[in-house]
C-alpha cells in the first residue's frame, strides 16, 4: 500500500470537476462554458475538503467576518486544473468552489478553493 492509497482511506468527501471550455456553435459563433456548463473531467472523485484557517473572527469598525480558506485534497493523479469549477459533496451539503492553483506531491494533491458561498 502506497502513501497515496493511505491517505486515501481518509477522503469522505466526493467532488465533480467541471473544466471551462470554448465551444464553437454551427454558426460559427464561439461561446465560453464554465460552472456546470464546462466540461465534465471528473465525477464524485474521493476527495477530502479542509480548512486551513478555522475562521477566525477578524473585527474591523463595527463589522466582524470570519474568512475561511479551504483546501480540497485529491489523490496525486487527480488533474485539478486552476479555475476548474467543482462541486463537493462534503458532510452531506453540496459546496461550489473554484480551484485554485494546485500544490501537487507524490501522496496527494493540495488544492486551495474559494467557495461561491460559505458553508453553513
């Protein structure tokens, strides 16, 4: 069993990928997919969303936010490109993000996302 099988056993989270694509109609038109319109690369791939900041409670004049960063952790063959729009199923929610650049390492991949909205 490599590392990347044992870190595996702890993605209990699924994620579909969807990759922004031109596409040039019969017309001649071109236009440009993205969100769940881009192309389907993955779909419910073991993944495991994770926060790196906790949300920290950051106070200025007299409004407080939380900002959280997550990352999602793939399997080291899983090709998440930046800007690739995913849709997460974690802890029985279902969470849009947009990939950022991924970190890639022989036992995973490290992707940071910004959600489209916060989890609840």
């Amino acid at each position: 069993m490599t590392e990347a099988d044992i870190l595996a056993t702890t993605y209990d989270d699924r994620v579909t990928v969807y990759r922004p694509h031109k596409e040039v109609l019969d017309t001649g038109e071109s236009i440009f997919r993205k969100g769940t319109e881009g192309k389907m690369v993955y779909q419910e791939t073991e993944c495991a969303l994770s926060t790196h900041s906790g949300g920290q409670v950051k106070q200025t004049a007299s409004i407080a936010t939380a900002p959280t960063t997550y990352c999602l952790f793939t399997r080291p063959e899983v090709d998440i490109q930046e800007n690739d729009f995913l849709v997460i199923l974690h802890l029985g929610k279902v969470v849009e993000a947009i990939a950022g650049r991924p970190e890639r390492m022989v036992s995973h991949n490290n992707v940071p996302v910004k959600m489209a909205e916060e989890i609840l």
